[in-house]
C-alpha cells in the first residue's frame, strides 16, 4: 500500500499557509473535493489534513461532516489579545526572577517580515514561561495571524513599533519592555473594530463587525 503520510504532510502544510495567509474569508466553507484536485491528493489524506487544522483550532467542523473557518468577532479577539499581554508580561518576570536573556532573532528575520518576526519574538518571550507558555503563544499567533495582516492598513510604524520591543529584549530592559508589550496590545485592543472589520470587508463580508466599525473602514478607505 501506498504510503499517504508525505502527502498528508504535505497537504497540511500548503492548507495551513493558505488558512494563516488570510486566503479564505473567516466563515469560508471549505470545498473538500477542490482542495482534493487542487492539492492532486486523494479523499483520506486530505480529510486527515482537515482534522489535524480542525484540532489546532483553525478551522471548525460541522455536524453534517464540512469544514469552514471559525468566524472572527470582536469579542473573541479581544480576548485573545488580552490573553496574549498577559502571558508575555508573565513571560518578562519569569525572565528578570532568573536572569534570562531572551534569545535575539535570527538576522533573517530581526530585518524582515514584521508579522513573522513579531510573532518569532513573542513565542521567544513567553518561552520563559516554560515549553507550554511557549506552545500556548504560537496557538495565540495562528489565532491573530489574520487579524495582524489588516494591521499595516491601520497602523502606521509597525517597523520602529517593533525594532522598539527587539532592542528592550536585548537590553534586558524590563520595566521599558513590558511597558512597550502593553502599548502594542492596548493600541490593538483600540482598534479591534477595524480590524475585524478589514478583515471581512476585503474580501466582500462584514459579518462580527459592528455597525461603527463599518463606517470607520468606509472613511479609512
């Protein structure tokens, strides 16, 4: 028999950067038999790439056997961006208790994609939590991924926002990083109308945005 593992391997990988790359507007229902033909992979393997995003929290399944993405509401991000600040600012103490220097960035990241460095970091910072602190932020991150590509749209500075956090990091300056992790989560709570709003409005939906959160995107564009 045929070993379906590399294509299920495979066919996980490409599904779950095209979920994190905001292909597919949240509520999107996934056309199984597409991504079969698309992916060139046969009923199983793709099914079995279905479940394991579906046990990751990316995508949901229906009791008749489909499979669609979570629908983002402003409450729900809300907490997760609440949840993110709190395990970073745990991460920080854990770090300063016992003097742990967080690991700097890989040259190829500390100077590139502000998205992928930032959540690079913030996985490197709860990791003074420990391994599940760790495990729990890269959940955080897929979970906001969407979210931060409407931030570009919003947010002017992203860059010197982060070099700020990096360059704290580095000095194991604390008090000044924890202050600057809240700045960047409290900015973002702010703004969660228009981010979720930015993220259906792009692609034709507005569904978990509200009515003042509509209006805002209107005026941005």
């Amino acid at each position: 028999m045929k070993d379906k593992a590399p294509t299920l391997n495979r066919v996980y990988r490409e599904l779950r950067k095209e979920v994190l790359r905001g292909d597919y507007v949240p509520g999107h229902q996934l056309d199984l038999s597409e991504i079969r033909v698309r992916h060139k992979a046969s009923d199983t393997p793709v099914r079995n790439a279905v479940n394991r995003l579906v046990g990751e929290g990316l995508l949901k399944n229906t009791s008749h056997g489909g499979y669609y993405l979570p629908h983002v509401t402003e409450d729900h991000v809300r907490d997760l961006i609440g949840f993110s600040l709190r395990e970073l600012i745990l991460g920080t103490e854990e770090a300063e208790v016992v003097g742990r220097t967080i690991a700097p960035l890989p040259s190829n990241l500390a100077h590139g994609n502000v998205l992928v460095t930032t959540e690079a970091l913030f996985r490197e910072i709860a990791k003074s939590g420990g391994e599940r602190a760790r495990r729990t932020m890269e959940h955080v991150n897929d979970e906001l991924h969407a979210i931060r590509l409407a931030e570009p749209l919003l947010i002017d500075d992203l860059q010197v926002e982060l070099e700020g956090l990096i360059k704290a990091c580095a000095a194991k300056d604390w008090q000044i990083l924890r202050e600057r992790l809240k700045d960047y989560h409290l900015l973002r709570l702010q703004l969660v109308p228009r981010l979720v709003t930015v993220l259906y409005a792009d692609r034709g939906g507005v569904e978990g945005a509200s009515d003042e959160a509509r209006e805002n995107y209107q005026y941005r564009r």
